[in-house]
C-alpha cells in the first residue's frame, strides 16, 4: 500500500513538473553571417606557426555554425596587401582588397600563443607545487570591404597546463606532464570555439 501511494505522488508532482516547464525557444545567433555577402578571409597572424590551423578551424567553425556562408580564402596578410600595393591594413587597403577580390567583408586574426610559462606556489614550509602554463590569445575582426570600419570584432583568453609538480615532506613528489604540441592544438580549438560564439544559434528556456 505504501509502496502504490509513493508511485502515485511520484506521478503527480512529475506531471506537475512537467506542466510548470516552460518549453525551450530557439535563439537565433547575435550575428547573421548570411547579411555580409562573401567573407574574404585573411589567414590569421600568428608567431607561434598556429595560424593555419586556427584559419581551417575559423572556417569550420563558420560553416558549421551557418551553412552556404561564402568564404573566399584569400592568403596571408603579407600576400594580400603585396598584392594591392599597400604597406599596412588601413581602411584605404580594405577597400582595395574589396575591390580587387570582389567581397563585402575583410576577416583578420591575430593569434598568440606563448611559451610554458612556470609558476610556483608555497602552502607551507614542508608543502610547494609548481606548474607549466601554456597562455593564449585570439583577436578577430570584421572590416567593411566598403568603408574600412570595423564591423565585428572579438577576443578569446585561455590557458592549458602542461605540467605539475607536487613536493610535500614525508611524501614522493607528485609529478605529471602532457604533450604540449596537443594542448597547443586544444587550446587553439578552444580560442577559436570562443570567438565563433556570436553566430551559433541555440535552443533556450525564455
């Protein structure tokens, strides 16, 4: 009996439940990437030798979150201005690499990943850890192939660790470490999913 009275109440308050959700709305994305034309594509600037990869994952990243979007991938920056005869990226050359690429925005990046970076830290005079660090940074824009301004723009901020130390007395140092080449490609992906966030769209409770 007791057993058939706890069902029934289980069944109530669920149906109540169930009744007081409000049902998820679809949210469209802050930017409709379909409003700008074709996006022409400046491989993104990157010391470290990550911007190719990060391009390819900007493009991905775009076609997933927005099918049929025309990319016009158009080389790196150093190509592109060669080939409109301008030193630097003003508005004077956005609109020259509009002109002679035929697009209606002008994408750039910068990407910066730094070295490991160490930290440490003493908890007491018998306890410290240590650590490595990898830091990154992903600048993006949007430029009016028209007028040269900036319609768009955002900046992405992430760290991996790729080791840890631990050294406490009385006890075996604790130590583990990655493959940083993977955490820098982890990390890139991460920087990347974080500026592409305006232009996916998701379901939502209102």
């Amino acid at each position: 009996m007791k057993r058939q009275i706890a069902l029934h109440l289980t069944g109530i308050l669920m149906l109540a439940v169930l009744g007081c959700a409000k049902p998820k709305v679809w949210v469209p994305p802050r930017i409709d990437l379909h409003q700008y034309g074709t996006l022409g594509l400046i491989e993104f600037g990157s010391p470290s030798g990550y911007g190719p990869m990060a391009t390819r994952q900007f493009v991905a990243n775009l076609h997933a979150a927005q099918a049929g979007v025309p990319v016009l991938e158009l080389g790196t920056l150093a190509q592109v201005l060669a080939s409109v005869e301008h030193a630097t990226l003003d508005p004077d050359a956005v609109r020259a690499i509009g002109e002679r690429y035929r697009v209606d925005v002008v994408s750039v990046g910068d990407l910066d990943i730094e070295q490991p970076r160490p930290n440490f830290s003493i908890r007491s005079f018998t306890e410290a850890n240590a650590s490595a660090e990898i830091l990154g940074t992903l600048d993006t824009r949007f430029l009016d192939a028209h007028s040269g301004a900036t319609i768009w723009s955002d900046q992405a901020r992430g760290k991996r660790t790729v080791a840890r130390l631990n050294v406490a007395a009385g006890r075996i140092p604790d130590f583990s470490a990655v493959d940083p080449e993977g955490e820098h490609a982890q990390l890139v992906g991460w920087l990347v999913g974080h500026v592409t966030g305006d232009f996916r769209g998701r379901w939502a409770r209102p």
